[in-house]
C-alpha cells in the first residue's frame, strides 16, 4: 500500500511503532498532490515547506511521547477557514491576497494536536454552490472520473481525501456542502449539530446554517477529527457547552435494535436516479440484516425545503458579504470615480456570477416592503423543519435516506440552470434549516462507477450514534474500501 492510501488510524499505528516518521508521510502525500494536482485540481494554496516543518515537529513530539491520534497526520482545510500566515481565498478573486492575522478555532485545536497541515483546498465561491464549479480559480474534478463534478461546495475537500492527496481534511456544510461531495467522491463526511464545533474563523456565508466538519476515507477517521475539534468556544456565541464524548469508542451491532426511519419524500421522490434507488434498497436489507427495525415516516414539509433555505441563506449571504468592500481587506478595484464608485467596481470584479445572484436575491428578499413575505415566512417555515424532525425521532432513533438524488453529473451539465443546480442539496437542506447533524457513507457505485453515498440524520447532538451507526454500515459492506483507478 502507498503511503497516501493509509486511513489517518492506520498511519497513526504506524506513526507510533516507530514503522513511519511523519515527514516520510508527508513528503509521500505531497509527491502524490505533484503527481495528481494538474488532474485533479484540489487545493488552492498548497505550503508544503511549512508542512515539512511541521511534520518534523510532529515527530520530535512523538519522540517525546507526547501523541494525539492527528499528531504527524497531513490534512487539508478547506479554503473558507482562517489559517495565520496562510492565504484564505474563500474560493474569490476578492480575497486573492488575504493572509489572515489569527487561526480559526478549528485550526488551533488542530495544531495542538499535532496535525500537518498542507494547505488550502478549492471551493465554490464563499461556500456558494453544489459542484465546485463556482470557483474563481479552477474547477476541481472528481476522481473517479475526472469529467465529472466532485460536488460542492467542500469539493475540493472531497477529491483530496479520495484521491489521497490528503489523509483527511476539513469542510463546511450550510446546505450538504459537506454529506453530498462526500457523497460523490466515495470517502465519509459528516456535518455537525449546529453549535458543536465553532465557527469561530469560519468565513460567514450562513451564519445560522454554516457548520465545519470532517471527511475522511473511513468513519473512524472522522471520528478522530471530531475528537480533535468539537467542544464549547467562548469567542462564538453560537457554541454550545455540551460535553464532548470520545466518539472515535467505535463498536459493532449498533444497528442491532435500532429503530431506522425511511423518510417517503426521500425514499419516493420524483427524479430519485434509479442507481440510487437501487442502493437505497440494498442499503435498506442491509440495515434490516444487522437488526435494525425499519419504520416508515414523513417530513411533510420537505418539498419547502429548497424554497426556504434558498431565501434564508441568500439573505445571510447578502448581510454577511457587505463586509467586502475594498477598503479594510481584499482587493480593491483602481478603476473607480468616487468611493462609492470603488465600492461598486470592486464587488463586481471580485465576485462571481453565482455569489452575485445569490446576494441580489437576499438583498431583494430583505428589502422593506418584501421581508415579511419572504425572510419571514421562510423562517417560519424552517420552524416547521424543526417541528418534523422532533416528531419524527419520537418515532425512530436515526433516519436514512439518500445523500442526493443523482451520482455526481459532468461538469458544466448545470451551470445554465441554477434551479436544478440547486435541487442537488434537496435531501441535505433539511439538516441545516434545522441544526441537526447528517452523515455520509458510501453506498455503492452506479452503473457509471460513481459512488453513492447514504445519509444517516439524528437529533441535536447524536453524533455519537450516527457514527456508531455509519461504522456498523461501512464494517459489512466493502465500498469504503474502493478508490479510484488515478
């Protein structure tokens, strides 16, 4: 096995028996990213001398005893989170020059626990897409088949961990950004309840929505990384003060019992591509052959989903964005009359065609006249999200149901319909409008050889079943272990 196929557990046994240095491990995923990066198109900002160095730091604290399970662990951050010293582009020309002068919460925890980061990872725009495509610096491909989209808009994350370009690597998720590009690049990813992980340092596109989470190639590796960045944080208002469990005290027979939900919007919804049907199905027989008890429910309010969540996110989007201007970071344009002028010439060069759209549509929808109809209907509506998911638990412990409804689409498929772009996340909305965390898994592969990913969703900070859950899964079926032919 090369190096840059080793699950972040087994590397770290090797790591720990003396079989591995952290800069050998390094220096392997970094030839690979050489090797794959004009390919795949994954990171934005790759410091592989700062990695070294780190990887050399990570084993002198080996030497000493003194390991976490991500000590010496090359991992990859996804472009919207703040790294000191290391530019944060959030995927837009805007912030092409931005170097941050502080670490967001998430990459504190994780340079004390002796991970190697390698750099920045490529994105849709401030976080704003299903498919990658949106980014002001290149369009990543999926690795499975490089005409293909990776998803969105963790996609870069996504392809790294599959095609080992990383051992592991961080998203965020607003609307799936992290569950559906998981999904189509066949390695796990799982979005948090709201408020467990901070958002400090995450840069906003939702701020209600938006959550950071791990993806790794297995559940256990997740697992670790939760371990390493949940817990309360003091600096976001959001964090909640919930105790930390070790979620990596992973078992079998988890199923056993289980009461399993099989929400009918998802399982019967129209345009549901007949591969992921399938997978549903055997996913389903599965679950039941472990011991889980199947229940029937409904979210009756899901086909509002992708309405609500496209009037809510915009307006954050809309507030959230106003920031950049021109005037305290980020480019400035030098073709301008006037400061107002400059405000105006900057933000139309800066930001793409699709962050645009998305903050003409929130400004309108906050406007007076509009916000009670729009803004304030919708939010609601997301109560009534809220309301389904509570009366549906009472009824089983976890819920399954497809990631999204289609395998991974070709590149440039939908980029003139942003409607049907945005039915992509039509079963991952759900999870953010109510704060509930979802995980993804491999499934299976369809008759293209895209994976397929399922999705497991629980109550407010079930985290620890819903990987309990995904490990049982992905310990009786061999798709976590297929990876691409690169």
């Amino acid at each position: 096995m090369d190096l840059n196929e080793l699950t972040i557990e087994d590397a770290h046994a090797k790591l720990l028996q003396g079989e591995l240095s952290a800069v050998a491990l390094t220096q392997a995923v970094l030839d690979r990213i050489e090797t794959l990066e004009h390919r795949i198109a994954a990171y934005i900002t790759l410091d592989a001398e700062g990695a070294l160095e780190q990887a050399a730091a990570a084993d002198r604290r080996i030497t000493e005893g003194d390991v976490t399970p991500l000590t010496g662990i090359p991992m990859g951050i996804k472009d919207v989170i703040c790294t000191r010293g290391l530019r944060t582009t959030c995927g837009s020309r805007l912030l092409e020059n931005f170097i941050p002068p502080y670490n967001a919460a998430v990459m504190d925890k994780l340079k004390a626990a002796g991970a190697v980061i390698l750099g920045k990872l490529n994105m849709d725009e401030f976080a704003m897409g299903s498919s990658t495509e949106n980014s002001a610096y290149k369009i990543t491909r999926n690795p499975w088949n490089l005409d293909h989209i990776p998803g969105g808009s963790s996609g870069g994350s996504a392809a790294a961990v599959a095609a080992g370009m990383c051992l592991g690597a961080l998203g965020s998720d607003t609307g799936g950004s992290i569950r559906q590009p998981a999904a189509h690049c066949g390695v796990v990813g799982l979005k948090p309840t709201y408020g467990r992980v901070s958002r400090y340092g995450l840069v906003a596109f939702a701020s209600s929505l938006d959550q950071i989470g791990p993806m790794g190639k297995s559940v256990r590796d997740c697992a670790l990384i939760m371990n390493a960045i949940s817990g309360h944080d003091e600096r976001d208002s959001t964090s909640v003060p919930e105790p930390v469990p070790d979620y990596s005290r992973l078992s079998n027979g988890t199923f056993k019992g289980l009461r399993v939900g099989l929400p009918r919007e998802y399982h019967e919804a129209e345009g549901l591509h007949s591969d992921v049907r399938h997978a549903m199905a055997n996913a389903i027989e599965t679950v039941k052959s472990l011991g889980a008890e199947t229940v029937d429910v409904s979210l009756p309010h899901t086909e509002y989903a992708v309405a609500a969540y496209y009037i809510i996110a915009p307006c954050e989007a809309s507030s959230n964005l106003a920031r950049y201007d021109g005037v305290r970071y980020g480019v400035r344009s030098k073709d301008h009359t006037d400061m107002l002028d400059m405000f105006r010439q900057t933000r139309t060069a800066g930001f793409g065609a699709e962050v645009q759209r998305r903050i003409i549509l929130g400004t309108y929808a906050l406007s007076a006249g509009y916000y009670d109809a729009y803004y304030g209907k919708a939010s609601q509506v997301r109560s009534l999200f809220i309301q389904d998911f509570r009366q549906v638990f009472e009824k089983c412990d976890v819920l399954l149901g497809p990631v999204a409804p289609t395998p991974a689409f070709r590149i440039g498929e939908k980029t003139d319909d942003p409607l049907t772009m945005y039915m992509s996340d039509v079963f991952t909305l759900s999870a953010n409008l109510a704060g509930i965390p979802g995980i993804s898994v491999p499934c299976g592969l369809s008759s293209d050889g895209l994976p397929i990913g399922l999705q497991l969703m629980g109550p407010h900070f079930s985290e620890e079943r819903l990987l309990q859950a995904a490990h049982d899964f992905e310990q009786h079926t061999d798709f976590h272990n297929q990876t691409p032919a690169l």
